[in-house]
C-alpha cells in the first residue's frame, strides 16, 4: 500500500510539473483578452474571419516569418511559417457565430507564451489600423475636403 501512494504521489508531482497552468493577457492597445494554456494562446474577436486572416497575413509580413502555407475559406484559415530559429508558427482561425472569429496562435514543438504574446499583438496592431482606416469620414466626389481658410466664405 505505501508503495502504490508513493507512486501516486510521484506522478501527481510530475503531472503538475509537465501541464502548464493557464494564464491570462490582455493587449494594452485594444483590450482584447487572450488565454495560453496548453502550449497555445487563444482569443475571441469581434470581427469576420476575412479581416482577421487579412490582420495576420500582414503580421506574418511584418515581423519577417517565412510562410510556408496560407490558406483561408468562409470558416477557417491558418497560416502556417517559420521563423528565424526554425520554429513552427501556427496561426488557425475559425469562424464562430455572430461574424467572430477564434484565434489560436502556437509556436515552436512546446509552445512559447512571449513569442505568442508578440503575434498576436502585432495581429491587433494591423486590426486597429484597419478599423482607424474604416473609421474616417468619407468625402463625395467634388465635395471640398478641407474648409475654406479663416476669414474667407466659400
């Protein structure tokens, strides 16, 4: 008996040594909340699958991963690339109902939280920009877009 709890209690111990707790991040700049757990960060977003695969093929882009494969549809893309050390980056999106999309971000064999954390941020950087730009006001065809100067009517 004492050598079965002895056993029990040493892979209780490596259990929890090898399984990583789950914590939580949120982007300064958007306030969006993302959870890694399980080697994987994963985030719900409030926007179509079409804008957020566009976000992360821009952020793949910008921070120099080499692509390897891309590919999207109407319910799920992933980008899959490398990057300097050779590690796998994989970003998989799914469409969830109500125009949101999933996002799980996984890099290298055994994950890594602060590589993941620099995705997806880069991937909220390119969303913001995108609704800054769908925000400005759009000015018709032969309307003045500046005002007249000061002192001056039209």
């Amino acid at each position: 008996m004492n050598t079965r709890a002895v056993v029990l209690m040493a892979l209780g111990i490596i259990g929890s040594l090898l399984a990583p707790g789950c914590s939580t991040y949120r982007d300064p700049a958007t306030g969006e909340e993302a959870r890694y757990g399980l080697e994987t960060l994963k985030a719900r977003l409030d926007l179509g699958i079409g804008t957020v695969y566009a976000a992360a093929r821009r952020a793949a882009r910008e921070l120099d991963l080499r692509t390897m494969r891309a590919a999207e549809d109407g319910i799920s893309a992933e980008i899959r690339a490398v990057n300097a050390q050779y590690n796998q980056v994989e970003i998989r999106l799914g469409a969830l109902p109500e125009g949101r999309t999933q996002v799980a971000i996984h890099i290298g064999p055994f994950g890594d939280k602060n590589k993941s954390i620099v995705v997806f941020e880069q991937i909220m950087d390119n969303l913001n920009e995108v609704e800054q730009i769908a925000a400005t006001p759009v000015v018709e065809w032969g309307a003045q877009a500046v005002g007249p100067p000061r002192g001056r009517e039209p």
